[in-house]
C-alpha cells in the first residue's frame, strides 16, 4: 500500500503534504532532501497518487482507476525522469522529458507530475534548462525533486521549490517498523537500527539481506580474534570483503558498533544497552585489555578508513591499515 499512514516517522513533512490537499494550495515544486533510501521515492509516490486521486477526503484512495494505474506505474500524468549516463543528468534528459512536453496538457489527470529523482546528479545545464521551466511552469504543472544533496542545486532552484527535509527516523518508530511490519525478531531489529541511524529504508534492506548477516558474522569472528591472528590471515579476511555485495561502509559501521559496545561495557560495565549483547563475553574481554586510548586510536583509523574510501585510495591498502591499527591497538 501507499498511504500516507505508511509513511514512518516524517510528521512535518505528511502534515504539509496533506494541509496542502486539503486547502489546494499545491506548489509548482518540491524539493524532496533527504539521504539515500531515506523515502524519498515512497513519499513522492505517496503525494503524486494523492495529487491524481479521483475521490473526495482521504487520499490516496488506492481504489479508483488513477490510484490503480499509479500503483502499477502506469499512471501516464506521473512522469520519471530518468537519465541514460549513469551518474549524470544531462540537459538532453531535461529538455527531452520535461521541457519537450510539459506544455501538453495532462493526458486524464488534473495534475502533470515530473519526479526526478538523484536530482544532485544534473548537470548545472540541466539545472538551468530546468529553471525556465520553474519560471514560467503551467497551472497544472508539478515539479518533485528527490536529492541527496540539497546543497548540489543552484540557489535560483532552491528560491522556486518547497524544501521539505527528511529528518532521522526515531528508534521506537523503527522498532516498531521492523517488528510489526516486517516481523523482524527484536534482537535483530536492534543491530538494524543501530546500523541504519534513522534511516527506515537502510534498516529494512539490512533487515532481509543475508550478505549483512553473513558479513556481522565474519567482522565479529575478525574482531574477536585479531589480536592472535598472523598476517597472512589478516590478508585473507581483508581478501574475502570483495565477495560481498554490501558497501564497503556498512563492512566499517560494524565495526564501529563493535568498538562502541566495547567502550560503553568499559565504562559502564552494562549490557543493556549494547547492539551485540549476545557477545558479551567478547565484548568483555576486550574491554578489559585494551585501554580507552586504544580504542580512541581505533575509532579515529575507522574514521580516516572511510575518508581514504570516499577519496578513492585503493580498498585493500585501506582496510589492511585499518586492520593492523585495530591489532595494535584494539
């Protein structure tokens, strides 16, 4: 279903959306920000049936026909822009699918909807071909703009769109999500939360892919006995990242959860409130033989692993620095 009442967390931004049906006060452009698999998709699929709804009151109604043909994509008034360079929206893509034909009226609609999504990808043509349209758009024209990078967009773009911020999920509501809805066991709803930082479509994905538990598996077994490990087996473990389909940084967040576990046990002495309770023999041996500096030391090379990753410094070299660190030091 695609209801507004599916929509996890997100308060503000419903409230709008809906407020604006109610009144008819619809903006000519949105501007949908928020990170990757946050639900952005979900909510301008949520919003655009509202718009074509065919009923009075609560909308969408996912009865009538348009809500029908939206459920299936097949909504000719609901238009996705879509982009044949990857990593890249040209102004071709622009003029060719928005401006080309946004001045033909709406083919059983009462609303034009364009949904561009990675809007952070256009180009700063595409952006300025698209702004002439935002100038001048038709009455029953509207403009969603899904980024992950609001910043990415020309300030004359900004000026012209409603700004609406995905904000993190809170945990309750995820828990809640994932245990009711997608009848996730509790303990394992835990670590997806603790992984996701409010991110409801990362928890979800991490909730039914078997890469990430086949990948905690092998980063706790690492973690645990790293320290008696020769070399060639560091190398070999560092090998075996390569055949998971995960990101890479989700290979790091575990072990960033791992090492916040072991500090709050040292702190704390309390299990309650750590992600891997279940190792907490682990955790506890851990914690007792390495001091917080080591830990700090650990943190801080998590930290600079990921910045060599989004600066492209080659894998293997990163997480093999990264893995001798935690063996001095972890």
């Amino acid at each position: 279903m695609a209801r507004f009442q599916d929509i996890v967390g997100q308060e503000q931004i419903k409230e709008h959306l809906q407020n604006a049906l109610t009144m008819g006060k619809i903006s000519h452009a949105y501007i949908i920000n928020g990170e990757k698999s946050s639900g952005k998709e979900f909510i301008a699929r949520v919003f655009s049936m509202a718009l074509q709804c065919e009923q009075e009151g609560d909308r969408p109604c996912q009865e009538c026909r348009r809500c029908k043909q939206a459920l299936s994509d097949n909504q000719p008034d609901i238009i996705r822009v879509t982009h044949e360079k990857p990593g890249t929206i040209s102004v071709d893509d622009v003029r060719e699918q928005v401006n080309g034909n946004i001045h033909i009226k709406p083919y059983s609609s009462p609303y034009k909807i364009y949904i561009i999504n990675e809007a952070e990808k256009m180009t700063p043509q595409a952006q300025n071909a698209l702004l002439k349209t935002l100038e001048e758009p038709p009455a029953y024209a509207v403009i969603l703009l899904l980024t992950a990078n609001v910043n990415s967009l020309l300030q004359t773009i900004l000026s012209r769109c409603v700004i609406l911020n995905i904000k993190p999920v809170q945990d309750g509501l995820m828990r809640e999500y994932l245990m009711r809805t997608l009848q996730i066991p509790d303990y394992k709803a835990e670590v997806c939360i603790a992984f996701a930082r409010g991110n409801v479509g990362k928890a979800k994905m991490l909730a039914s892919s078997e890469d990430f538990d086949t990948v905690k598996s092998e980063v706790l077994s690492l973690m645990k006995y790293i320290k008696d490990m020769d070399i060639s087996e560091v190398i070999a473990a560092i090998k075996k990242i390569g055949e998971f389909k995960m990101d890479v940084n989700d290979y790091l967040d575990i072990i960033s959860v791992w090492y916040r576990d072991v500090l709050l046990f040292k702190a704390t002495r309390d299990v309650n409130h750590l992600v891997f309770r279940e190792e907490i023999q682990n955790i506890r041996k851990v914690a007792e033989r390495t001091s917080y500096e080591g830990i700090e030391s650990v943190l801080q090379a998590l930290e600079k692993a990921k910045n060599r990753l989004n600066a492209n410094v080659n894998l293997e070299l990163t997480i093999e620095l990264l893995l001798l660190e935690i063996k001095d030091n972890g």
